[in-house]
C-alpha cells in the first residue's frame, strides 16, 4: 500500500478579493487587511479566517511511504506556481492510487484544492473518480466522508464530533513527538509578505512529518502494525531524518526523543 500524507499552507487569494470586495489599487498586505475585516464582519467578530476559496495555495508538502522507500519533500520550487504544484500533486494521485492522510484536509485542505482546481482548470480524473469508470472506487473512493482512501485524523479520532477536535500541535506533542517547534500557520503570511516562501515551505514538511507519525500511532492501536513492526516505521523516520542535510529536518530529529 502506497501511504501519501498532504498538508497545503495558504495565504489570501488577493485577486479574488479585488473581485468581490472591489479593492482594486490596493496593495497586497493592504488588501488582505480589509478581506480580514470583512470576515470579521461577516462572523460578528468571532473570526478573520477566510472562506476556504478565498486561500491562494503556496505550499503542497508530502510524507511518500511506499513499499521500498520513505521520502518527505515540498511540490516544486520557490517559484513554482499555484496551479503547477497543485497539477503535481494531482498527478502523484494518478500515478500511486496511494491511501491520502491527512490532519483536517477534510475540512480545509481539499476544499481549498478543490475551489483552486476550478480557477486553474487543473485535471485530476484519479482523484475524482466514484466508480464510473473503475468499480473498485465505487464504495472506497477519495471523496465520501467514510471511504478509506483517505484519512483524516483530525475527524476519526475526534469520532467526527466537532467538540472533540484537537490541533495537530497538541496530539504530536502530546504523543512526544516534535510539534510545531515555535512556528504556526497564523506566521505562514507575514512570511509570504517577505518573500520567505522556503520558511513556509520548511514549516509544511514538518507538519506532513508529525501527521505522519501520528497515522503510525493509529495504524497501531487499529491492529495494522505490530510493536515491532511500529518501531521499525519509526526508526525508518530517523534513519531517513539522520540522512538529511536540511537544517529543518534536522531540528525536528533534534527535538524528537529516542
């Protein structure tokens, strides 16, 4: 079975919110103050999240476990575009047919990948598929809540009960893994305003990585790895993490106990 765990970091479609809130001549940073005052607005003041279309995607990162190699890395370049690392990840999908994990990508990843696909006219027949044109994605596909081809985390263990829901930071730390280690989405448009999209980048690959060790911990307590079996999964992690010469990846090694 081919495992792929996804987590996107966005920041505010700007162009959209030209469009719907007639911002034209604004700046970015301006622009993107006033689409947060609008959602304030629109929520009596208990949020500035935006709507999932109005996110612009600048970061796709990937956990990769097949059966002969694990691999963790960000879609693209620096400079890639939206819709090239959106394609990317699409067409990952088509190649592996993998099992998608992730924390939350039911409520915000794929909806947000979804209202993008639209804009950019991304194609993704794999992903899409319910079994019309193959009968084994019929009752197990990758778009009905209770289907196993993917995984989101965050809704099975919180038995899909809003008030039960936990943040990835807390579970991963919880469980004594690294977490966040000092870095969070709500930073992830103050670095995109700097230019700093291999911040942003580095930030995501942790996430995947913590996710990643999180659905090891499920795939136990749901009887699919044996202890042993789950401590080799582990150490396959630090041997890949050790080999590494991203200082990111090595911080997060760092922070992780034997």
């Amino acid at each position: 079975m081919n495992i792929l765990v996804f987590d996107i970091e966005t920041v505010p479609d700007i162009e959209s919110g030209k469009k719907l809130y007639n911002l034209a001549g604004l700046n970015a940073k301006d622009a993107a103050e006033l689409m947060f005052n609008q959602r304030r607005q629109e929520t009596e003041g208990k949020s500035d999240f935006l709507q999932h279309y109005l996110h612009k995607i600048v970061a796709i990162s990937l956990v990769l476990r097949t059966q002969d190699k694990f691999s963790v890395w960000s879609l693209g370049d620096v400079d890639a575009s939206e819709a090239d690392i959106m394609q990317r990840f699409f067409d990952g999908i088509e190649r592996y047919t993998p099992t998608l994990v992730s924390w939350n990508g039911s409520g915000f990843d794929l909806p947000v990948l979804h209202y993008r696909s639209l804009l950019h006219k991304v194609v993704a027949q794999r992903y899409w598929e319910n079994g019309e044109t193959d009968r084994n994605f019929k009752w197990n596909n990758y778009l009905s809540r209770f289907h196993s081809r993917h995984t989101d985390l965050m809704d099975v263990l919180s038995g899909y009960m809003p008030t039960a829901k936990a943040s990835l930071d807390k579970i991963a730390s919880v469980l004594g893994f690294p977490g966040k280690m000092g870095m969070s989405g709500k930073q992830v448009w103050d670095c995109y305003v700097n230019g700093d999209i291999e911040t942003i980048r580095n930030y995501c690959e942790t996430d995947v990585l913590n996710t990643y060790l999180v659905y090891l911990r499920y795939e136990l307590i749901r009887g699919n790895l044996t202890e042993k079996t789950y401590n080799d999964e582990c150490q396959q992690v630090r041997s890949m993490l050790d080999n590494e010469t991203k200082s990111h990846l090595k911080i997060f090694l760092a922070a992780w106990p034997a």
